[in-house]
C-alpha cells in the first residue's frame, strides 16, 4: 500500500461503499440478471450516429458525448460522482476501457447496454473499485486520507427521529458526519430538519421541498436554483450547498463571500 499511514488504511478498510457512486445507487438497485438491457427501449439513433445500421465497428461514433448523452436521463450524475470526459495521466486495466479519445467516460466502469446491478463492469465495488486504478497513495494526498469518498454505516447519525425526511444524499452525509463523527465535523439535524453545523456556524434546514418554500415569498424560482444548486428530491440537501465528491470535500458551491451563497436561493 506504499507510503500511506497506517492509521489512513484502516480509515478507508473501514468504509467499503463508494461514495463517489452514489448516483447510480439508485440504478444499482433497478437493474439485476433476467431484466432487460439498459436502453433496450431507446431508439439507436438517439446516441448512435449509425442509426439502426450500427455495427461494433463504428458504435463509438455518438451523436454527443457520453457525458451529455447520460446527462439526459442522470442530469446530476456528473455533479455527484467520479469524473467523466477526460484523458486519464494512467491507463486503466482492459477491464475498463477508455473511449477512441483515451477518454474516461462513463462507459468506462458502466456497461452502457448491460443488465447487471447498476451496470458496472466486473465484479469489484467500493474500495476493491478504488485500488482498481489508483494507488493507495492518490488517498493520501488528500486532507481527509480519501475518507471523504467512501461512505460507512455508522449505529447514530444523529438526525432526530422527528426531522424531515432527508434526500438519500445527505443521509449518506451524515453516515459520517453525524454523532459518532469526531467534534469538529459532528453535524445534527434537529427535529425542525435544521442542520447543526460544528461551531453552530451556518445553520440551516434540509429535508424540505424547495418549491413549497417558494409559496411563502422571498426565494428565487426553482428553474433559477436548480441552474445552480443541486435540489435532489426537490429537497434543500447537503449537497445543495457542498461539493462532495472533490479532492477539496465539502467545498461550498459558491463562496460565500458577502453572502452570495445565500442569496442563490433567497430574493430579499
């Protein structure tokens, strides 16, 4: 395992769900042996510029590129796990294949027209999927020893049994960042769906549905957020305000300087 610490394997042998996936977890869960391919009902031509006439030969010929294609259906896919569209400084092993560019695309580790669970090439997942293609030295380099891209199953999460019902993101957030997290990331969410951020700074609700808010006055219209910000389930989510899955985690997506944050969701 190289170079990296001890203290910062045993942290990632801890957790073994990639949290860089966690778009597709709800993918993972549809598609399983005997249900019909990914994309069976789509006509060819919506990707593939050879229409119904491709052939092996010319499948990778696409009307747009991966990214923009998947997008389509995945809109926040991008935004919320690995990242896609780019040449890699290494080459990965055959089992995920890079594009005519050299690219890393999504049908690097999806088989875009598979029927597996949630699509994925071979059988490796979580951290198996992680040492696949990277050193364990990658991790090192980041602030949190690569933490932050894995997600646990921790027994308190320290949301309150009354609060709102949280978007599937900013529960996997607070599988670390909850109770049992060490005091300067300890995160609660009070009964009120208020989020207790450690140090009490920038407190704010989750778990409730942008639109309904918006009836009360004061707030930018949905289509004007959504630009921005992410809404999953049309919810104010963790990772409306956070990047997640960033070498820097837990990065605001928008500094906060003179409140600009703020004010991409608040018109007063």
């Amino acid at each position: 395992m190289g170079s990296m610490k001890k203290s910062s394997f045993k942290w990632l042998a801890r957790f073994g769900l990639l949290a860089g996936l966690v778009a597709v977890s709800a993918l993972y869960a549809m598609f399983s042996p005997g249900t019909p391919a990914h994309m069976s009902e789509v006509d060819c031509i919506v990707c593939h510029l050879g229409g119904k006439n491709v052939t092996a030969q010319q499948a990778g010929l696409l009307t747009a590129s991966q990214e923009t294609l998947c997008a389509r259906c995945h809109p926040t896919a991008i935004q919320l796990s690995h990242p896609s569209g780019f040449r890699p400084k290494t080459t990965p092993p055959p089992i995920y294949p890079l594009d005519w560019k050299n690219d890393l695309t999504c049908s690097t580790c999806h088989d875009v027209h598979g029927r597996s669970r949630g699509l994925l090439r071979g059988a490796k997942t979580g951290k198996e999927l992680c040492f696949a293609c990277h050193e364990a030295d990658f991790f090192k380099k980041m602030r949190d020893g690569g933490a932050s891209l894995l997600a646990g199953h921790l027994v308190n999460k320290g949301i309150d049994s009354n609060a709102p019902t949280l978007d599937a993101y900013s529960n996997m957030c607070m599988d670390c960042h909850g109770a049992n997290a060490t005091p300067r990331l300890a995160t609660s969410v009070d009964q009120g769906g208020v989020v207790r951020h450690a140090g009490q700074k920038g407190n704010h609700p989750i778990g409730m549905s942008y639109q309904k808010a918006t009836s009360f006055g004061g707030y930018r219209p949905l289509r004007t957020v959504e630009r921005r910000l992410l809404l999953p389930e049309g919810k104010v989510s963790c990772v409306s305000c956070h990047s997640g899955y960033q070498k820097e985690h837990g990065k605001l997506v928008v500094a906060n300087a003179r409140s600009a944050l703020c004010y991409e969701c608040h018109d007063l």
